[in-house]
C-alpha cells in the first residue's frame, strides 16, 4: 500500500480553474505500475470517479467532467496531478486521490481528501 499526499484544493469562484496534485510514496518505479486516480464525494452523495489514468497512460473521465478536467502523471516524480477549469458550484466535494495496484487483490491507497468549494 502506498502513502498518497495531496495538494492544492480550497476555494474557487464559479467558472475558474483550479488545480490539484497526489505525492505517492515509494519508487518510481513501483508508481509507474499503480493506476492514479481523483475521486470526488459531495455532501449527501457517493463517491464517483473524476478522472483516472493507467499505469499505460490511458485516461479515464467521469461523464460531468469531460472536456473541463485534465489528469496527466509525472511517474519520475511518482505524482498525479488534476487540471480543473469552468468549474460550477456542482463541482464541490472533497476529492480524493486513489492509488489503484496492478493486483487485483491488493488494497487500493486514498488520500485524506482535500475539499474543493465552487462559491456561485
């Protein structure tokens, strides 16, 4: 299991960008295998998938985000970052990093989530 810290986050104006980024523990190498990925809960709601990428780099969106948010992996570095733009209230939750391991049965790795308000 992998140690993941996140970054960025806080609060936004209705229709700006915002930026968050995901530290993993351990080696390059072992964080090139993990897929990476941002999940997002709001209050009152389930968690669902922001976006999501690989281990090969191909990317994975939920349906609300599509064409506005951008998730791209520095494996050098072992971090995930999410490019957030023309965000709308609905876009306030906390978001939550996700390590995803290249084995099934092994336990995926979260975050503490940082919250991210979209103020009208």
């Amino acid at each position: 299991q992998v140690h993941l810290v996140e970054s960025g986050g806080g609060l936004v104006q209705s229709g700006g960008s915002l930026a968050l980024s995901c530290a993993a523990s351990g080696s390059a190498a072992m964080f090139s295998v993990y897929g990476m990925g941002w999940y997002r809960q709001a209050p009152g709601k389930e968690r669902e998938l922001v976006a999501k990428t690989s281990s090969d780099g191909r990317r994975q969106y939920g349906d609300s985000v599509k064409g506005r948010f951008t998730i791209t992996r520095d494996n050098a570095n072992h971090t995930v970052h999410l490019h957030m733009t023309s965000l709308p209230p609905e876009d306030t939750a906390v978001y939550y990093c996700n390590a995803e391991p290249p084995i099934a049965t092994m336990i995926h790795s979260w975050g503490r989530g940082p919250p991210v308000t979209v103020s009208y």
